[in-house]
C-alpha cells in the first residue's frame, strides 16, 4: 500500500522535479543583483537558453575582474605606490549603464537584447583586462576600432 502511495506522488511530482533543474534567475535575467561570483556561475550552468546563460556567466566573470583589479589596486596602495584606477570605475560604470538601458529588453525570448548585452561584457572586459595589464595603447585602439565599427 505504502508503495503505491509513493508511486503515485511521485508520478505527480515529477513534471515539478524536472522543471526545477532551471533556476528561477533564468526567466528573469535582469533580476540578478546580490548574487555573488560563485551563484551566477551555477545559474548559469542550469540555464537552458544559451543567451542567457552566458550573460550570467559574463556577469560573474565582470565581479570577479572587478576583485581581482580592486585587491591589486589595495595590495599597490599598501606598498605606497599609487597607481591610476580610473579604468576600474570606467569598466563598472560602462557595465552598469549598458545594464540599465537594456534591462527593460531583457526577457529569456529577447535574443537580440541578450546578445547585445554578452557583447558589451565581452569587449569592456577585453579592455579591461589590456589596461590592467599595461596595454593601454591596444586597448585603446581596440575601443577605437569598436567604436568606428558600431551602428550607434
């Protein structure tokens, strides 16, 4: 008897069970704030649209750039030496606009939006990382030609 019981609920519950391998972020990619670095990449991972999960996967490669840029500046700042960091605050700030003006577009279905957005993350953290580097030159030919090249 016990078994048919446990049978029967779990023929009931298992459409549930397999709806819930997709986190509940995925159907609402512009709701992301207060997740760290770790909880985006496993959002990522259970994201069935591709789209979306790599802008999760973009969004916690940008924190992690971001701790990684700001312990350098800290650990500089500490020696005594001092060390411009205006590329860090331009990286962020770029980020956060591009967020806010494509967050009202963002939807799991809204592929252009997406892929606008994973575009943006990409190529500011390229430049990111030639500044952090010491490649200002290329980095800033590298924003010149993306400038030059975008429909904007």
């Amino acid at each position: 008897m016990h078994t048919r019981i446990i049978g029967a609920l779990l023929i009931l519950y298992s459409g549930t069970l397999l709806a819930v391998d997709e986190h509940v972020a995925c159907q609402h990619p512009n709701a992301y704030a207060d997740y760290d670095a770790d909880t985006l990449h496993s959002i990522a991972r259970s994201c069935k649209v591709s789209e979306v999960a790599d802008l999760y996967y973009h969004r916690a490669s940008h924190i992690r750039q971001l701790e990684k840029y700001l312990l350098f500046e800290h650990k500089l700042n500490n020696l005594g030496d001092s060390e411009n960091i205006a590329y860090i605050d331009a990286y962020r700030i770029h980020i956060g606009l591009a967020e806010a003006l494509l967050s009202k577009e963002l939807a799991p279905d809204a592929t252009p939006a997406l892929n606008r957005l994973n575009r943006i993350y990409e190529r500011s953290g390229e430049i990111a990382e030639l500044r952090f580097r010491g490649y200002d030159l290329i980095a800033n030919r590298l924003q010149q030609w993306l400038r030059e090249k975008s429909n904007i």
